[in-house]
C-alpha cells in the first residue's frame, strides 16, 4: 500500500524531517491565503478603494476550493526536473513567489492588474498545496496521517496569524514593497527543506502504479463517492455553526472592537491548541472514540450559543463562539486524517483534491444558505436545528467508520 515505506516506521527519525519540510510549506500557504483572504481587502480599503472593487478580491481565493478540477494533471505530468511531487511543489512556489515580487513594485497600480496578478499567484499556491497534500498522502503511515492532519492544521493557523497579522500590520512600518518582499523571501525559504525528501519521494514514485486513463475516477468508485457524501454532509452541517457566530455576537451587542481582538487571538489559539491535542486524542481514543467526544463538545458550545443570544449574555456568547470554531477545527483535523487514509492510490493528488475540496467547497456553500436561513427564522431555531443535523451527521459517519472496521 503507498505510504508503507520504511520512512513511515514511528521509529524512523527520517519521519521528523518529513514532517518539518511539510510543516513549513503549510505555513507558507496560510500565510498566503491569509494575505488574499484577511490582508488584501483592508489593505485596499485603507487606501481608499471602494467596496464594490474590494469585493472583487474574495474571488482569489476561489483556486484553493476549486484546485481539484486541475488535481489529475499533478498525478499524470511528471516534470523534467526533481521528484514528482517535489517537482510541483517547487514549480508552483517560484510562481507564486514571482508574482508577489511583482506585486511588491507595482504599488499604486491599477487595481485590475494586482487583481490578475493575486490570480496567478493564488492558483500557484493551490497548485502547490495539491502537490503537497499529495506527498502527505504517500510519505505518511496509517499511525503519522493524524499528526500530518494536525501539523497542517497548526501550521495554518500560525501562517494565517502571519499572512493576515504580522504582515498586515508590518506595510505600515516597512511600506508595501519592503512588506510584499519579505513574504516572498519567507515563501522561498519554505521550500528548502522539502527539497531533501526527493529520494523518498522518487522511492514512492517507483512503487505507484499508474493512474487510471479516466480523469477523476474516484469518482466511478461506490466507496469513494461514499466518502465524499459523508464529508460533504459533514461540512455543510459544521461550517456554519462556526462561520456566522460572529454576525449573532453583533445582534447581542457585541462590539466590533472586541470581535476583531476575538478574530484576532482566540480563535487562532484555539485552532492552534486543538491541532497539537486532537493527534493524541485518536491515538487513545480512535478516530470514532475522537469523534465521539468532539460530538459532545460541540453540542456544549451550541448550547452555550443559543444560551448567550437567549439571555444576552455576552461571555457566554463568546465563550461558544469560541469554542464552536475549535471544535470544528478539531473535526478538521479528523477529517482531514481521514482524507489521507483514503486517498492512498495512484491518483493521490486528485483522490485528496476531490475529497477535500469537496468538503470545503460544501461548507462554504453551506454557510451562504445559512446565512438566508437564519434572516427567515431567527438564531434560536438555526442553532436547534444545527445541533440536530450535527449529532445526526457525525452518528452517520461513525456507523460508516464502525462498519468499515467491521469489514476490514
């Protein structure tokens, strides 16, 4: 089976390396998606473009959720130099550190450009994170898949509180081309110790059959669009208890200074403290037994929710948003390790892509529904209703999770 190469053994110190490299390409691509998600658009608006422009840039980061559609070409083409997968990875990451030297000398350009430009950069990065998540797939055991999940996790949350923090706040001290060039000198730097896991990658290569002649053919596989039904369902019914919290804290009085501090630590911390206990917490428990209790304690944060927005209780109210948004990244994290295990195959980058994707593309959909749900009728039946679908969806997927031992 891939991934089962002596590198993966728990006693291989080689697997550290494997997870440093991975770690710090992670980290890279939060701090780029947190740059076109959370630091471009006030960035534009302190200068002064209107919110109809702004609203524009939301758009790039359409390639990181649609990145499956070109999955198939990074199983099929192998480039003329590096590893498969390595070789991807760097390609991608000079574009997209290209481009944002680019960007870093075009301050005060017209904001259509910056626009094409943050385009070809964000689908780089896609491009890289397929790459990657599909190295993880292959170097990865059956014990190491849930510590990959979480260090990616983490990793996130550390670039996004770079990407859409440190940087963000850094362009008013260092000006916008010193601030553009030092994140392109961090995206470099980031690739160089991947750059060391060629003769794993190329050892795995060699043992990968090929792929099939159909593009997406997970999808023509009954367990495979098993999975994605059970994921899709998943997201759409976790995201948006976590994606609008902030929008009832405001119905309660809330102030925007007080949700941009919550924004702005807690919930990365939270995300952050839960990516380091959720490995060890399906070591011990399995991922039905961490499951299991992230199910309990997300059914706590939504009753907390609709206690706080009930009685007007600000702390209360917070406390569950939260929460709510660290349960859901802990049940990232299982999925996610999930996702590694059953995207094992030829297709690796496409298997994940389609899966991951999948989630996320339905989770963001989902939250806009939510969003239109709620105006109907009101935050106490939404979030009775959440709580229900959510016990509902994570009951489905531990019976699949439970038959699916059974059978093997």
């Amino acid at each position: 089976m891939a991934g089962e190469s002596a590198l993966n053994r728990p006693s291989d110190p080689n697997t550290r390396r494997v997870m440093l490299a991975m770690g710090l390409l992670y980290v890279g691509f939060g701090v780029m998606a947190a740059l076109l998600q959370g630091g471009l658009p006030p960035i534009l608006r302190a200068r002064g473009l209107s919110m109809d422009k702004i609203a524009w840039t939301f758009a790039l980061y359409l390639p990181i959720g649609l990145s499956f559609l070109w999955a198939p070409l990074v199983d099929r083409w192998r480039l003329p130099f590096l590893s498969p997968r390595i070789g991807w990875i760097v390609l991608a990451q000079l574009i997209a550190v290209a481009g944002l030297v680019v960007v870093a000398f075009l301050d005060g350009a017209s904001p259509g450009l910056l626009f094409a430009i943050g385009l070809v950069i964000a689908i780089a990065a896609a491009t890289m994170d397929l790459a990657l998540d599909a190295l993880a797939v292959e170097l990865t055991n059956e014990q190491r898949k849930p510590m990959a999940a979480s260090l990616k996790l983490a990793a996130l949350a550390c670039g996004s509180m770079l990407g859409g923090g440190v940087f963000v706040a850094a362009l008013h001290r260092l000006g916008w081309q010193m601030t553009f060039v030092l994140v392109a000198a961090f995206m470099l730097l980031s690739l160089v110790p991947v750059l060391g896991l060629s003769p794993q990658d190329r050892q795995q290569s060699g043992r990968r059959a090929a792929p099939e002649k159909r593009w997406f053919a997970c999808l023509h596989q009954a367990r495979m669009r098993k999975y994605l039904a059970l994921l899709v369902v998943a997201a759409g019914v976790m995201f948006p208890l976590s994606a609008l919290n902030r929008v009832m804290l405001v119905d309660i009085g809330v102030s925007l200074d007080r949700i941009a501090w919550l924004v702005g630590t807690l919930q990365p911390l939270g995300l952050l403290a839960v990516a380091l206990l959720t490995t060890p917490l399906i070591r011990r428990l399995g991922h039905r037994g961490a499951l299991t209790l992230m199910a309990v304690v997300g059914g706590l944060c939504v009753v907390l929710l609709m206690t706080g927005y009930h009685q007007r209780w600000q702390l209360v109210a917070i406390i569950g948003t939260v929460g709510m948004s660290t349960v859901v990244g802990g049940l990232m994290v299982i999925y996610s390790a999930l996702i590694l295990r059953w995207s094992e195959g030829p297709s690796a980058a496409t298997n994940y892509a389609v899966l991951f994707c999948g989630t996320r593309l339905a989770g963001i959909v989902a939250s806009v529904l939510a969003g239109k749900l709620v105006a109907l009728i009101s935050w106490q039946p939404f979030y009775a209703l959440g709580l229900a679908a959510l016990l509902a969806s994570i009951a489905w997927l531990l019976l699949n999770l439970r038959n699916e031992s059974v059978a093997s």
